[in-house]
C-alpha cells in the first residue's frame, strides 16, 4: 500500500467535501421538487378533477340520496309513518312543574 503525503490527504479530504456539498445541494433542490405539492396538483389537475367531484359528491350525501330513490326507501318510510295512528301528545315537562307549584 502506497503511503500519501499529508499533503495529498488534505487534498483528497477538501476534494470530497466539495463533491458531498454538491451532493447535498442537488439532493435538497430534489426533495424540494418532490415535496411541492402545489407543483404536483398543477401537473395532474385534468386527472383529479373527476376524482374531486366524487369525493364532493359522496361527501354531500348524494349516494345515500341517489339509492334511497333508486330502492324507493324513503316513500315507504313515509307511508308508514302516515299510517301511524295519532297519539295524544304529551306536556312539557316544564309545564308539568308549573302545575305541581300551583298545588
């Protein structure tokens, strides 16, 4: 194994350092790159579009609301509930407390 003067090692030392700080740089300028999510929206706006309007469209509720006209849920819910015979209503129990003061 040739020896190195000390010279030659300080060299290859400062060598090294250079290439690692372009090494660093190139590599900060890529995850910069990457981690651009407004970059990344813009490039692929045609392909999210579509998806964005499904998502906003099953976040409204318009597939529970789409199936219950499909399956026709909602008008038999209805028509039970008209069916129910009518029950005396109840008072309030504030007005309850009021007549049990007055006694």
């Amino acid at each position: 194994m040739p020896t190195r003067t000390p010279d030659e090692i300080r060299a290859s030392i400062e060598q090294n350092r250079q290439e690692l700080g372009e090494s660093l740089a190139y590599l900060r300028d890529e995850v910069t790159q990457l981690t651009d999510w407004r970059a990344q929206l813009r490039a692929r706006q045609s392909q999210l579009l579509p998806v964005a309007v499904v998502a906003g469209f099953v976040a409204g509720g318009g597939l529970a609301g789409l199936t219950g006209l499909i399956t026709g849920r909602g008008r038999r819910q209805r028509r039970r509930s008209a069916r129910l015979p009518n029950l005396p209503s109840l008072p309030s129990p504030g007005a309850v407390g009021a007549k049990l003061r007055r006694q």
